[in-house]
C-alpha cells in the first residue's frame, strides 16, 4: 500500500499570525506531498515496499539516501503537523511531561532556551528535537535534513523544521524569530504527552 499525505489537522489560517496559510500551502501541499510521492516511487520493487513507515526510516538510514531523506520527511512532517495548534506554546505544559522536564533537562525556562538554540544553531537545514531516549530520559538535540532521534535509538517527542520552507515566507533570514514565536505560540502540547504515552519501552 503507497504511502499517502495526510490532511492537515487545522485550516490553513489557523496558525496566523505565526506561520500564514502561505506557508501552510507551500509546505504541506508542496513539499510534504514531495515528500510522499518520491517516496512512493523509490521503494517500488525494493526490500522497503509494505514495510510500515517507522521501519522504512531505520533500516534505510546509512544504506539508501534517497528512500530516507524522503521516508524521515514524511515521518517527520506527519509528526509536525500535529505538533502545532491555534493559541499553542507558551507554559501549558502538561504537569507529567513539564515533571520529565524538571527532572531531566534543568526546569522549562532552560529547556526552552537549549531548545531554541538547537535549531537556532543547526546549520543549513534540519530540525531541533525533544526526545526520550531509551533509557527513558529526555533530551534536546538538533540533526541536519531529515534525519531524527529514530535513528538514534530515540523517539522524537516534539521537533521544529528550521528548513528555510517551514519560516521563509513569514519570517525571512530570522530564524531565531520564528523558533520564539513557534517554542511560545505555536506548540500543541497535548500532542507531546500522546508520543510520549506511545514511546517504545514507556
Ligand atoms: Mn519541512
């Protein structure tokens, strides 16, 4: 079975000021369905066809550029759809995960601002990532293109794209403007505390 582009989970407006329904279209319809067709075409007649898209990504990592720059994008950006919501971000964090973020990562103001500065510093494209690890601790990090914390034996709680076609459009070169407004008002939360509540081993 093809893989297929989701919806979004929200109209196109409901992220503006934030992020405009241009970006929305350009991105999801655009790049994410990219995304999802080159992927369907590479894994035609290859040992990936009829795996789940999760498996895709590790067993192609290291071993088929092409399948996993296209499979950890589809992955990825399922993942960031979800990952925001009108009248998002800020402090609303769910008492378990911010609970997880005391105990790991040195309270939510410096998890924000290690956060920030992950995607502020990724250089080129790529995203900056929270994830639980498989020890079951969390952690902030950054990976270039479409890699993410899968392929590290991790699994992505909550991850911003900072490729130019997530914030150009809105934000211009100010990447660190769009990693504030998205960290304050763009984060759905509720969507972190259900990977969370899925992660392998949790
Ligand atoms: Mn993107």
């Amino acid at each position: 079975m093809a893989f297929e582009l989701p919806d979004l989970p929200y109209a196109y407006e409901a992220l503006e000021p934030y992020m405009s329904a241009e970006t929305l279209h350009y991105h999801h319809d655009k790049h994410h369905k990219a995304y999802v067709d080159n992927l369907n075409k590479l894994i035609k007649g290859t040992e990936f066809e009829g795996l789940g898209l999760e498996e895709v990504v590790k067993k192609s990592f290291g071993k088929n550029a092409g399948v996993f720059n296209n499979a950890a994008q589809d992955f990825n950006h399922i993942q960031f759809w979800p990952w925001m919501k009108k009248d998002g971000g800020g402090k609303k964090v769910p008492g378990a995960i911010l609970a997880l973020i005391d105990r790991d990562l040195g309270g939510f103001d410096k998890f924000r601002n290690d956060f920030i500065e992950a995607g502020k510093t990724q250089f080129g494209s790529g995203w900056a990532w929270l994830a639980v690890t498989k020890d079951g601790k969390l952690e902030v990090s950054k990976t270039p293109n479409g890699e993410n914390p899968l392929v590290h034996g991790a699994w992505p709680l909550l991850g911003v794209d900072v490729w130019e076609h997530s914030y150009y459009l809105d934000y211009k070169n100010e990447r660190p403007k769009y990693l504030e407004a998205w960290f304050d008002h763009l984060i759905n939360w509720e969507h972190v505390e259900e990977l969370y509540a899925q992660a392998p081993g949790g």
